[in-house]
C-alpha cells in the first residue's frame, strides 16, 4: 500500500453513462446499449447509477453514421455555445441536448465517466481511446482491463495531440473513455467483436465499483501508441484518389512501419514508400468511414506512461 503523500486522490465515479449509436452504421454498441436498456442488470454496479444511451437516434434509425453532420466533431466551444434552434444541423442539435443531459462539459457537475462504444472496419482488434495522458483514473482503468482480458489483447490509443484532437461526445465526461473495436463492416453485427465489447465494458464496471468501494490502485505502466500524424491517400489536381493501401500495409494496424516500406499502391501498379524519418506504427488503416475525412490512416508512436497510485478521495 502506497503512502497518501504519493497517492493520487480522485473523487468517487458514481454517475457513469454508457454511449451507443454516436456512429448510427457502428452495431456493437448500438445492440448493447438497446440491450441494456431494455434490461440494465448485467451492467448494475454497487453505488453506480450507469445510464446506456442512445446518442444518435436518427442516425441509428437510418443505420448511417450521421444525418447532417458528425456527431463525434460536434461537441466544440462553438457549436455548444450556439443559440438553439430548428436551423441548426441535427447532430449539433442532439451535442446540445447531451451536453445538457450529461455535462456540462468541463464542470464539476459533468458525468464522471462515459464510454463511447465504436466499431472500426480497420484490423484493430480491441482499442481504448485515452484523451489525455494525465488521465491517471483513465490510465488505472486501462491497466486493470488489459490485464483483466489477457491473454486477449487490448491496446491503448493516446489522442493527445493539440492539431489532430477532435470534440468527441465523450469528451462531456469528466473520465471519457473511448473504445473501438474491429474489424466489423458498417452496418454489420459480428458476435466476436460484440462479445469482446461487452467483456471490455464489464471489466470497466468492475474496476469503478472497486474503487468506489475504496481499493487503492498501486502506481503502473502502460504502454500506449501516441497518434502522431494523419496520412491522406495520393491525389490527383482534382483532389481524386490516384492509389489503395498497399497490401503489405492493408490490415496491418499497430503494426511497425519503416522507412522505405510500401505504403501505397498506384492504380497502374507502382509502389510508394514510406518516407518519414523514424518507425511508426500506423492504425485505423483503410477505414471506411475516414475516405470524405481524408485519411488513409494514422501513423503513431509507441510510449510508456507512469500513473500514480489511486484511491478515492
């Protein structure tokens, strides 16, 4: 047991919210959070009121990933601020309303935590989106489900980087916790990828209900990949995608990617190559949904982060 003077004392997590849906076409989370809607006992935890919530209803409706515009770009200053109103597009409407329901975001009455459930058509496997590297609950609780579901893995993506963060629903939390698993087409429901949501999220549940409860989490070490740089596919004057991904790179993610080593493959059958100065590893390869956004993947950087003993203040 780690003295008080190092252990970092964090308020109890009694208000949690489970989000489904952010991504209408994304079916794990959508299948969950109807789930457990309907029927919420298997996500109870002692001293935790957990609300599963459908975030984009007429996106879910429509099983599209948004009506006018993304809801998980949404949640900026300005589009919070914005004087309401039926002219407003719908995915801005519903920011508003969430931040009303579950924040406000960046005050102390904001939800303690909130996961956002996602599904990727890239070969991610299990992900959980930390957004900031000082998160030390956030990082206790990563460390505890990592180790919970080994030898399955789970890694964890840190989106840390001031040009490339984006104003995500979770971010409303005081804790926000994203996760993404893959790979699942849009509008598809596979039952392993369902299954490894749902494992992740009871671990999750665990590790709130056991701090609550008042167990002191020990100082840890967590490897996490740091997004670095987004890579949009080769283009025409036209702005037309001149290449694919290269099939040695296709469903390679967090796999290491060298100076030299194919990234692109023209469509008359020539290679480019990776040019950058150092080894990356590159992750939501070949996303379906990151074509209108420009990005063919994003390449990050493998580190350790410390977090500090843990227990509730």
């Amino acid at each position: 047991m780690s003295s008080y003077s190092n252990t970092a004392r964090v308020n109890e997590a009694r208000r949690v919210a489970i989000f489904g849906g952010t991504h209408g076409n994304e079916m794990s989370g959508v299948t969950l959070v109807n789930l457990w809607m309907k029927n919420g006992i298997e996500i109870q935890r002692k001293g935790v009121e957990v609300k599963p919530f459908i975030t984009n209803p007429k996106a879910v409706e429509k099983c599209t990933r948004y009506v006018d515009t993304d809801l998980n770009r949404a949640f900026t200053p300005e589009n919070l601020s914005a004087p309401t109103g039926d002219d407003l597009p719908y995915e801005v409407q519903r920011a508003q309303e969430i931040n009303r329901m579950f924040g406000p975001k960046g005050s102390p009455e904001a939800y303690d935590v909130i996961f956002d459930l996602h599904n990727t058509t890239s070969n991610m496997g299990c992900t959980l989106i930390l957004e900031s590297s000082k998160d030390y609950f956030n990082l206790q609780m990563m460390n505890y489900i990592k180790k919970a579901i080994a030898p399955a893995s789970c890694l964890v993506l840190l989106n840390e980087h001031p040009l490339l963060k984006y104003s995500t629903s979770r971010s409303v939390a005081k804790h926000p916790v994203g996760l993404e698993v893959g790979p699942q087409p849009q509008g598809v429901l596979r039952s392993n990828i369902f299954e490894a949501m749902r494992v992740i999220l009871k671990h999750a549940l665990d590790f709130i209900e056991m701090f609550n409860e008042g167990v002191e989490f020990p100082p840890c070490s967590v490897e996490v990949f740091r997004v670095s740089e987004r890579i949009d596919y080769p283009r025409d004057a036209n702005g037309n995608i001149i290449a694919m991904v290269h099939p040695n790179l296709q469903d390679c993610d967090w796999e290491p990617l060298n100076p030299g080593d194919p990234m692109f493959q023209m469509f008359d059958g020539k290679t480019i190559h990776y040019q950058g100065s150092g080894t990356v590893y590159p992750t939501f390869i070949n996303e379906a949904a990151y074509y209108e956004k420009q990005q063919a993947f994003v390449t990050t950087r493998r580190e350790t982060l410390v977090a500090s003993s843990i227990r509730k203040a």
